[in-house]
C-alpha cells in the first residue's frame, strides 16, 4: 500500500459510541490498558468511531482512492506516453470528483480483491475500481449510486472451438472435456462463472485481469471472462486472442465508502449525477472507448435497484460460527500449503546441498555456475521467478501445472540461501576429519559423502529448519498463479462475509500450528545427533 | 616396503624439504626425530599423500608415485596407497558423529568391502587390546586425548594395514596419556607392525625403535640405530636436539 496523504484522527476517542467507552473505561481502570488497546484496534472501532471523511478530506485538500493498476487498463493505469502519470476512465472521473470536492486526487495502489479491507482500515476514503454493486457489500459499506453499466465478455484464442459463452458451458457429449475459465479473483465475473459456468467449467482465479489473458494466450486455460472495458482494451494489444460473442451478464460498478460517510457519500452521487446528466461522463467514457448503448441506464437507475432484503451486516468480532463453517475449505487452503512447502523444501535442501559441494569441492567451471546461480536466484525475487516459471516458459513451449510451477519456483528460490547455508556447514566441518578419512582410502567424494556432510548438516539442521517455517509463510506468494492456499482462502473468506478478524486469527493459528511439529523434529534430530553441533553450548 | 627419492617439497619459496631419501623395510620401526619446522610431518603427509610434492619420488609397496606426474593423475595412486598404510594423526581426528565402535568398524566396511559382523568382530577385538573394549558406544567427544588416539590406533588397525604412519601421536597429550598411548604402540612394535614414527619421545625411540632418522632443515642429517644415534651422535644438530629434549 502506497500513500501520499497521511492522517491523524485525534477525534476518534470522542467519536466512540457509549458502550465501548464504558466498557474502555471499566478495563483501563483495573490496568488492562494495552490489552484493551489492542482487542479496540481488532474490532475495527477505531474505523467506526472515526470523523467524518468529507470534513477530513476539506480539511486535508485530499482525497484519497484505493485501486490496483496492475493490469488495470482502461480503467486506470500508467500512461505509456508519459509513466508518471496514471489515466483511465476512472481517474479521469476521480479527477472531476476531486475538483469538485476542492481536493487533490490520490491513487493509492494495492491488490484488487484486498481494497475493501484497505477501506475499512482507513488508508484510502473511498475505492473505485470497477467494483459491482452487490448486496453483500452494500451491507458494510456505503456505495453511491452507479457510474458504469458493466458487461462481461468471454475470450479466447482465434482457434477456440466455440462461439459463444452458451457455447462454451453448453454440455455437449461431444466435447467431454473439462473447460477451464481464468478470471479475476473476487470479481463479478468469478461470480458469474459460478452461477452460469455449468458443471464441465472450471473456473480458475487470477490476481490480475491480464494474467489471466496470458495464461489463454499461453494455452493454459480456454477462455477467460472479463469485464467489457478490459476485454476490448486488451483484445486489440493481444493478437492470439479474440472477444467470443456477445457480451453476458449486467450490472453496475459503484464506488464503495465507510458506512458512516454519507455526508461524503451525497457530495460523490451529486458529482455522478451531474456528468451523467451534461454529458461529460460520456465524454470521458469515449476518449476510453469504453463507451456503448449499455450507460443509458445509468439516467434511468433509481435508488430502489439498489434495495437490500437483509439489513444486519456482520461487523460484529466473535463470529466463530462462520469460521467454523468454512472451516473445511480452510483446511484445504492449508493442506495446498503444506503440500507446496513439504514438496518444495526437501528440493530446495538437495539443489542447495548440491549447490554447495559444487561451489566448495568442484572443479572451476562447477564452483564458477554454483555461484552465478546463488547470485542469480537470491537476487531477484520469488514472485518474479513464478511469473516466469508460469506465464514465460508456455512461450518456450513448456507449459507447467500451477502446483509444478509453485513447488519447482520455492525449490529453486530457496535453494539458493540453503546453499550458503550448507555451504557455511562444510565449511566448518574440521579439515583433519577430511584428512583421517583419506588416511583410510577414502575417495574425495566417500568422505564428503559419509564423514562430511552428516556432521555439517547438525550443524545446518537449525538454519534450515527457519528456512523451512519461513517458506511455509512464503507460500502465499503462490496465489499469484492462480493456487489457492491458505492466505488466499482466508483473504477470500473474509472479503465474503466481513468476518475479516476471525479468519485472520485462524489463519494465523494454522500457520504456527503446522510450523511447530517440524520445529521439534530439528530439536530432537540436534540432541539424539553426537558429534559436532550437538554440544551444549555455553550457557546451558 | 617404503622409499623416498630426493624427495623436494616447497610452499611458494620456503623449501619443506630438500631431497629426502630414505628407507623403511618390512617388520621395521622407523622413529623420525628433528626440531620443529624441520619438514619430519610434512614428509610423513607426503608418503600417503595428504601432501602433494615437487621433486623426487615415494614408492610404497611396489607402488611408485613420481612428482613428475600431475597432480589429478596420482590421485588414484594415492587412494591406493592410503589403503596399504595407515597413519595417526596428533589430534587424534575421531570421527566426531560416530561412536567409537563405528570410528573403527565402519572404514573397513565402506573402503574394504567387510561384512558389518565381520568388521565389528574385528572392531571390538582391537578395541579390546587397545584398552577401549569397554568403551565401544561412547561419542568420541566423552573420551580423554589418551582414549581418543587408542582408539585412533585401533582405527588405523582395523584396515590391516602394511604400515602405519604416527605423525606426533603423544604431543597433544599428558604424560599419563602419553604413557598409555606409548605401551599400546609398543605392543604393536613387538608384534612386527611396520611403523614410522614421527615423536619428540626419545625414550620411547630409544626402547622401540629400530632407526632412528635425524631431520633438520628439511634434509635427513644422521640415520642408524638407537644406540649409535642417540648415544653417540655423529652430527652437531643430533646433539643440540638431545641437548634440548635432555
């Protein structure tokens, strides 16, 4: 999360509605202050009891909006001619919300399907970028009335077999074959899938909307289902792919605020209102060709689209009931973890092992390529060593399962640091154990082999072990392409139903919980092991 | 059974060794005693070939191994010659992950091709008569020095070795321990074990050895028996050496 304006509210303790302030008071008073601190921040009060964003915004000259640029073209993104500047037909009517407002417009980018939680937390006023009305959101947070009339449009390769989205979910005997469709995690086009794909779709998440355009270039998926603006800006940059029949499904894309903004919430619907009305959203919208017959009904939108049947949204903290209910899918967002990271650490171990007798033990060109390989693969990151193991390798024409792709992009990043790691336990392994053991007629390798390695790896066992509970955490990167492990299930689950401080306490509680049984296995392995590393060190 | 041709050794421009020949016959304990940096552990390295030589040549059992042959070629030789003779080092180098029945048993097992009964059985007879038969489960990190290189000895032992190399076996250790170590390693002199000893042990020189070889300056200056060498030195470095060691 990047931000410019940065905000203090020391209003917020007035702001609070009595019964905290009591129940406050009734804790400080027996000492319980920084737990008290602590439970007031997880149950978000901090954001209920906050001061108005319009007199904060007036106050400030700022205005602040959450949206993701990665892959966010027309809607926003960088401006190819001049980088430093973001355009879209969305920012140019975020720029016409702020003139209004006497403001300076502020982009605040983060990951898209995060951005309603990056609302709650107070670190952008309002989010707008091409998110739906739907009724669960309507429930936690404000929305204004709508500025876009959104369709979806089905794509796929110039060769695809089919020529419409009724086409594609038909159940066709002929074509028994699974049909994967990649969409843009939490969208209204996952929904859709959901809803319509039939029982022959797989439907396949993507972090961003053009990584799933990649992977139907790259084969890996059928089609994709993306929002009408996208599908026709990207369709003319992508000359493998083609928009697939008419458009399905409608709805409208809103802005979202904090549920207590409706001072704010006016002054945005009387700004839309206005640029629907003297035509200058349509010109916005043409200079974007994003334009269609479709925004004629933004005039005629009335409030009552928008009704809602439920009326209690789920703020409350100690929703465990809803935890407990998803808890099956949890798990298997944990059981994706512990597979990649049980799969990919022994790899990375061995790679590194290898690795590191290359480096210490091997001829020039081997120590020479062990090097620029550890210099290479710890020096640039993860998630740009999946990207290319996922979307750059199809091109080369090796297409990889996304579950390959993860573990075999852990095995070879982690490889790397357990190489030094290994490599500063053979170092420290004593040369005359080397020499007694070629005094036997031990050949270099028998010795490195059974007199070496077994000590250096007691002495390697602790740092590996942190390696091994770090990557455990690192797997998360892995929802980049497309797995869905635990962090991206609980990210999930909770966007879903609100109850954001509960799965996030389970989700964490998981992560410890799977890390420790391995922390004590190296425990134990370190004391049953004699020799060298095994001592007791000073102190104990 | 072991000869060294003017043998040469050099680190940049320091000369370890300056044409060092010398002769060890079967059944004989050779005992090599000089000051220090005198080149005596650096010759014993280079006989099994822990250290590389420049000039000359070390045959060992029929085996010839010429400095004028690069180095990744006597490699092999090397590892063949490792497997005749067997050498103990000062500071012991146990195996620091095995226990002391393993340390023994498991060379003859992975380089010999033994039977695991097979090498265990000779494992504990060694132990046995090195003293440490009681002892076999221990990590060599519980052992005292003298413990420590018995079990070295037995080690050394179990490959049935046709010679075996002492590089200063008793100068890491106490008197105690040094007497320990010196009765097992007479022991074996009595049964006819071929042996090099490099030792600042004169005494044990004097009772045990066959020869004695006075290095200095990276040369051999004066070699014979015990009772010429040591009683009556031909050389003035002998006498300043015994003069020193009283």
């Amino acid at each position: 999360m990047e931000e410019d304006a940065s905000r203090d509210h020391p209003a917020s303790i007035v702001a609070f509605p009595t019964p905290p302030a009591t129940i406050l008071r009734r804790l400080a008073r027996r000492g319980y202050v920084l737990p008290t601190l602590a439970i007031l921040c997880l149950a978000r009060f901090a954001v209920i009891g906050r001061a108005d964003t319009l007199e904060t915004i007036h106050h400030t000259k700022k205005i602040t909006c959450g949206s993701d640029m990665e892959g966010g073209a027309p809607y926003i993104y960088l401006d190819p001619e001049n980088p430093n500047r973001t355009i879209g037909f969305e920012k140019d009517l975020f720029n016409a919300i702020a003139a209004d407002l006497g403001a300076a417009p502020v982009v605040a980018q983060g990951q898209w399907d995060t951005l309603l939680q990056v609302l709650d937390s107070g670190r952008v006023d309002i989010v707008m970028n091409g998110y739906e009305w739907t009724e669960e959101h309507a429930l936690r947070y404000l929305s204004t009335r709508p500025y876009y009339v959104y369709r979806l449009q089905l794509m796929a390769r110039a060769d695809a077999g089919f020529r419409s989205w009724s086409d594609f979910t038909a159940n066709d005997s002929a074509r028994p074959r699974r049909r994967r469709i990649g969409v843009l995690r939490g969208s209204v086009a996952e929904r859709f899938a959901r809803e319509n794909g039939g029982s022959h779709t797989t439907i396949i998440g993507f972090d961003g909307a053009t990584d799933a355009m990649e992977a139907v270039v790259n084969g890996q998926i059928e089609a994709t289902l993306q929002d009408v603006p996208s599908a026709r800006f990207y369709v003319k940059r992508m000359p493998k792919l083609r928009l697939v029949g008419d458009p399905v499904g409608r709805g409208y894309y809103v802005i979202y605020l904090r549920k207590n903004d409706i001072d704010l919430k006016k002054r945005l619907d009387h700004t839309i209102e206005r640029m629907i009305q003297d035509g200058s959203l349509r010109t916005i919208y043409e200079r974007y060709d994003v334009w269609n017959d479709a925004q004629v009904d933004l005039a005629s939108w009335t409030p009552e689209l928008f009704a809602t049947t439920r009326t209690e949204a789920n703020t409350s903290v100690g929703n465990w009931a809803i935890v407990a209910k998803n808890l099956p899918l949890l798990l298997q967002g944990a059981a994706t973890t512990v597979l990649l990271a049980v799969a990919s650490m022994p790899l990375a171990t061995a790679i590194g092992l290898i690795l590191a007798i290359a480096r210490l033990y091997g001829p020039r060109p081997a120590r020479f390529l062990s090097r620029v390989y550890i210099e290479i693969v710890r020096g640039t990151p993860l998630m740009l060593q999946l990207y290319v193991l996922f979307f750059l390798f199809p091109r080369l024409g090796l297409t990889l399962d996304p579950i390959v792709a993860a573990i075999a992009g852990l095995a070879i990043n982690y490889s790397a640091y357990e190489a030094e790691i290994h490599r500063a336990a053979l170092q420290a392994i004593p040369i005359g154990q080397f020499e007694a053991a070629l005094a036997l007629g031990m050949s270099r390798g028998t010795a490195i082999r059974l007199i070496i390695i077994p000590q250096a790896a007691r002495i390697a066992t602790p740092a590996i072990t942190n390696d091994f509970i770090a990557l455990f955490k690192d797997t998360s990167v892995c929802s980049a392409i497309t797995l869905v492990e635990l962090t991206k299930q609980y990210n999930i689950l909770a966007l879903s139903t609100g109850a954001v401080v509960e799965f996030a306490a389970t989700a964490a509680l998981f992560y410890l919980l799977m890390g420790l049984p391995f922390s004590w296995l190296s425990r134990r392995f370190e004391r049953n092991a004699i020799g060298a590393g095994s001592g007791r060190g000073i102190g104990i | 059974m072991i000869q060294t041709n003017d043998l040469w050794k050099r680190y940049g421009k320091t000369e370890i060794l300056r044409g060092v020949s010398l002769e060890v016959s079967r059944g004989e304990v050779a005992a090599i005693i000089g000051p220090s940096g005198g080149g005596k552990s650096t010759f014993l390295r280079c006989l099994n070939g822990l250290e590389s030589f420049d000039g000359g040549s070390v045959t060992i059992d029929g085996e010839t191994i010429d400095a004028r042959v690069p180095q990744a070629r006597r490699r092999e030789a090397n590892r063949r010659i490792c497997q005749k003779i067997g050498m103990v080092f000062q500071a012991f180098h146990l195996f620091a992950h095995w226990n002391v029945l393993r340390n023994v048993a498991e060379p003859p097992i992975r380089v010999l091709g033994l039977s695991r009964p097979e090498a265990e059985e000779r494992a504990r007879r060694l132990l046995d008569r090195v003293g440490m038969g009681d002892r076999l489960t221990a990590a060599p990190s519980e052992l005292s020095g003298g413990q420590q290189q018995r079990v070295a000895i037995a080690r050394a032992l179990a490959m049935r070795p046709q010679a075996i190399l002492f590089d200063e076996p008793t100068s890491a250790l106490d008197p105690r321990m040094t007497g320990e170590v010196l009765s097992v390693m007479a022991d074996l002199a009595r049964d006819g074990q071929t042996m090099i000893v490099v030792t600042h042990a004169i005494g044990f020189a004097r009772r045990v050895a066959h020869t004695v070889h006075v290095f200095d300056k990276g040369r051999v200056v004066e070699s014979g028996p015990p009772d010429r060498v040591l009683e009556n030195p031909a050389q003035q470095a002998t006498r300043d050496l015994l003069a020193e060691q009283g």
